[in-house]
C-alpha cells in the first residue's frame, strides 16, 4: 500500500460557530489529493493545505465532463468519537462511478485507510451540536491536457471536507413535491446509477421551475415512457401503500442509494413488508385517491428521511398523511440518526470508528 504524506498547514482557520453551519458553506484546513498516471497508476497520495487547484484549461474534466463524486459524513458521538457510516459502500459506488464513465478504479482498502487518516487529522472540525456533522466530499476526475476525444488517461483524486449543520433546525419538516413530466434526469444505459456530476447538471432546471412554483423538489420519472416513478430530487423515494413499503427498484437509472439500502434492511427487520418494483405514477395517484397511500419520504445521507406532505402531479394537488410526518417515516429517522450519530448500539455493523 502506497503512503500518505501529510503536510500541515501552517495557518489553521478560525471554526465556524455550530449553529450557522448550513451545508457546503466552510471547508477544513486540509484535503486529500492522489493522481493517476497510465505509468505510475495511482500515486503521490497526500494530505495537504486546502486550497484552489491548477487546471490546464483542456483539462478533461472542464470540457467533457469526466467527473464523478461520493458523499458521506463523519459523526461526533456521544462520548465525543468520530465514526463513519458504511464506507465501505461509498467506495464500492465510487468505482462503480469510475467503471462507467471509463475513470480509473481506485483500491478500496487503501481508499478506506486515507479516508480514515484524512478524517483523524480533520478530527477537530466534526462538529459536536445535534444533528451536525462533517460532510466528505470524495471526487474523481480526468485531468488530461488535450481536446482530443478518448479514453482518459490521467486522472486526480481528492477528498474534501466540510462541517454542516442540522438539515432539520426547525425540526424534521414534510415538503412539497411536483411530479415532473418535461425532462427526465437519467436513462436506463445512461449514467443514472452513478454519481457522476453531469446528472446534477441535467436535472438543475427542473429543480429550478419546482422551486419558482413553490416546491422543494420534483419526482422524477422514467426516462423512456414518463411513467415510472424513480427518484426524488437527489434522493431515492420510498411510499407506504396499505402496509406495504414498496421503493422503485434499480434499474439502471436510479441511484443505489446506501440510506435506501440501510432502510430497506430496517424495514425488513421491524417486520414491515418491502417491495423493490416498478411503480407507476398511475398506481401512485389511485393510492392517493383511494387513501391507501399511508406515507411517502425520500431518503438520502444529506437529509437521513425527508417526509414528503404534498405531491402535485398536473394542476392537481395530493395531501400526504394530513402533511404530517408519519409513523414509519419517523421510525426510521430516530434508529439511522441514532445508529449514524452513536447514541444507539451498531447491531448491523455499519459505522466505521476513526
Ligand atoms: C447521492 C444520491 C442519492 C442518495 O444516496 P445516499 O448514498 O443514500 O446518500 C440518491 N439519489 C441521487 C441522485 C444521489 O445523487
């Protein structure tokens, strides 16, 4: 296994105050940079000073958009250690990320090692209020130096990192959702089960006329027949119907989502049904109409759950569970936050001690 080399800086910055975090807004003293060469695969791995990249400007990545990203936090516990929550299926995302996109893959013990140093020496920016957290932002992108159109060759990694608040500071809130019928942000054979930058891209105007309207995010549908429910803006959707929890399954163009996959395990082990299928927006709205539809959330690292109290498909509107935050939904709010956050025991594993 290569070694990091790690180089402080020599000016810390002063820490944000814990109740004004927001999210993405401040970044740590350091970050996490290797490079990857044809010759030398991934090399020169380090920890250095935060501060801004020299790109040439035919770099890959600015022109064809070679980029693919992770997102995971870093947890205060109550006795004050830091612990991850199932790195090991960022990494395992991130070079299904690179397969696709033709990026090269990284090794994952090694990934999870750097991981680990970057976030000890980091330590002290895991903010210890409620519901707050250090936000890891791992990145992958082609760093070649021409306009030719190929294979990338060369390719930077690099891990940075920022404190961010509660998503719920006014506590956990229902949201309105628009079912979008115009664009569609990923195609079965395309890239929509990975994180690749340009799916951001291509959903931005979409979440750009929802919010004009008044909501928080859209529903997406599927790409061929506008029919198939997928996902909830950057999130993946759960619905309970009559009892069951049925999530859209993973074809190809949604996202595999590690709190979709951590709350089908909870689910399953309370002893609520789960079903992973195609769902229609038609036998949505008919669950609407005939009041089967108990409760719907998206789920996601940023927010955990996120109960969605309106959906708007058309010019009508649907009240979720009288816009309130139902049972299940806060089921599993309390046992992830509590598992990520360490105020619960881990049966399943799951967190990662730094
Ligand atoms: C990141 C992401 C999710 C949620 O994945 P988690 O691993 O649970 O954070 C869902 N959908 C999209 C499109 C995403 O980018």
């Amino acid at each position: 296994m290569q070694s990091i080399e790690i180089i402080k800086t020599a000016a810390p910055k002063q820490k944000p105050d814990d109740s004004k975090l927001g999210f993405g807004k401040y970044f740590t003293d350091h970050m996490f940079v290797m490079e990857y060469s044809p010759e030398l695969g991934w090399h020169d791995a380090k920890i250095i000073p935060f501060g801004n990249l020299t790109l040439h400007p035919a770099a890959t990545v600015l022109h064809y958009g070679a980029e693919i990203f992770e997102g995971l936090k870093a947890y205060r516990t109550p006795t004050g250690d830091v612990q991850l929550f199932r790195p090991t299926e960022n990494i395992e995302r991130l070079n299904n990320s690179a397969d696709r996109i033709c990026l090269p893959k990284v090794d994952p013990d090694f990934i999870l090692e750097a991981l680990k140093k970057f976030v000890e020496t980091e330590k002290d920016w895991v903010p210890h209020a409620e519901g707050t957290s250090l936000y890891l932002r791992p990145f992958l992108f082609g760093n070649d130096e021409t306009l030719g159109v190929h294979t990338i060759c060369n390719a930077k990694y690099i891990v940075i990192a920022s404190p961010v608040g509660s998503y719920y500071p006014e506590g956990i809130n229902p949201v309105k959702i628009m079912i979008e019928t115009m664009d569609v942000r990923a195609v079965r054979g395309g890239t929509g089960y990975t994180k690749c930058g340009g799916n951001y891209a291509a959903s931005n105007r979409a979440g750009e006329v929802a919010e004009k309207k008044g909501f928080s995010q859209v529903l997406w549908l599927d790409g061929v027949e506008r029919k198939y429910i997928e996902e909830v803006g950057a999130m993946n959707v759960m619905f309970k119907i009559d009892g069951t929890v049925v999530t859209p399954k993973l074809t190809g163009s949604i996202l595999p989502g590690v709190t979709r996959k951590s709350c089908i395990q909870l689910l399953k082990d309370k002893g609520i049904p789960v079903e992973e299928r195609l769902l229609s927006v038609d036998e949505l709205i008919e669950a609407l109409e005939s009041g089967k539809l108990e409760e719907a959330w998206g789920c996601g690292t940023a927010a955990v759950v996120s109960p969605i109290g309106q959906l708007s498909y058309g010019d009508k509107d649907y009240i979720v569970n009288n816009f309130e935050i139902g049972e299940t939904t806060q089921y599993l709010y309390d046992t992830l936050t509590s598992i990520q956050w360490g105020k619960a025991e881990d049966p399943y594993g799951w967190t990662v001690k730094i």
